[in-house]
C-alpha cells in the first residue's frame, strides 16, 4: 500500500478477533513506531508489548476498578467521561479484546515525551493499516498515570520509575465478519474540522 493512501485509509478499530498475529507482523509495526521522530533524536520512547492473554485481562480489571472511583467534572473530555460511566456499570473494556496493547511511555521529566509519543503512535497505526491489521489509539492508561495501582502494575511489565504513560495502541485483526476477512474498515470519514488558513 502507497504512503498516502496507508494515512488516509487510517480509520480505528474497536471490535477485533481473537487470533494472535504473528511476532513478525508486530515487531514490524513496533519498528514504524521506533523510527518515528524524536526532539533532538533522543530517542526516549518506551513500548511495552503485552500479549500475554490473561496479564490483559487483569490490566483490563484493574482499570475498570480504577475509573470506577473517578468522578465527573465540568468541562471534562467526553470520551473520559464515557470511559468512567462504563467502569461504573461494570463494562468498560479499554483495549476492546484486542489480542495485543503497546503501552507507550515516556521520560517524565522530558518537555517532549507527548509529542514524541504521539508520532511513534501514529506511525504504528499507519504501519497497521499498511499491513491489513486493525489498530486504535486508546488513552485511558495515559488518564491513568500517575495513579499508584497502574504504575505498580505496569511497573511490574517494565515500566520504569521515571517514566510516564503517554498512550496505548490495541493491535489485531479487525472482525469486520466474513466478509471482511479480518480486514480493517477503511472508508474514510468526512472532514467536517481540522481547518486550513492559507497565507500566500
């Protein structure tokens, strides 16, 4: 797949199959991720991979628990508000039975851990696009940082003590039913915003 068609073809996945895609289609995805730019090529950027079926479904638990305890505030993110409505009811399912989540994280004290994240996400899910698998951006680790079970827990899988969750990526083949054939949906959505001013 071309580039640009690779970006614009780019739409999120949250119903995935079971199936594990194979460590090389991964590591390949990861690799986009890597390459991806960094201030002063620094480099910093953390991927932690989780496939392990059941360390997931924990992960999933202890997140639900935790956003349980939250509480809603004006002016807070829509899809936050969601995310802590769901873990009230007992069904928020952060990584949407994805087989795999790359946990991104960051040095804390470093001014552009975000920015430098945000590039290696977003080179993964082109790079998954490329490669026929469904991706999609999940935050709800990154609204999490900080919090003392999550950092234990993800400390416990590799994340360091002067790291800082930036975002998550859940990976797999898309289950768009028979007919699509693990394919992910790749019709693209209007642009309603995103405005462009031209000073020539």
């Amino acid at each position: 797949m071309e580039a640009l068609e690779a970006i614009l073809t780019r739409r999120s996945t949250r119903k995935f199959r079971a199936e594990m895609p194979g460590r090389e289609l991964i590591d390949r995805i990861i690799e986009a991720g890597r390459h991806a730019p960094s201030g002063g090529n620094n480099q910093t950027t953390h991927f932690i991979v989780i496939t392990n079926p059941a360390k997931l479904a924990e992960l999933a638990m202890i997140v639900r628990e935790e956003f349980a305890k939250m509480d809603i505030y004006p002016g807070m993110y829509r899809s936050k508000q969601n995310a802590i409505n769901a873990a009230k009811k007992g069904t928020l399912l952060f990584h949407y039975n994805a087989p795999v989540l790359i946990v991104v994280a960051n040095r804390t004290d470093y001014s552009n851990a975000m920015a430098d994240s945000a590039c290696a996400l977003e080179n993964m899910m082109i790079a998954a696009n490329a490669l026929d698998m469904g991706s999609c951006w999940v935050n709800q680790l990154h609204w999490l940082d900080g919090n003392e079970v999550i950092m234990k827990y993800l400390g416990a899988l590799g994340l360091e003590e002067d790291e800082t969750i930036t975002g998550g990526l859940v990976l797999g083949f898309a289950d768009t039913g028979a007919e699509g054939g693990g394919l992910p949906v790749r019709t693209a959505l209007p642009r309603t915003g995103n405005p462009v001013t031209w000073v020539e």
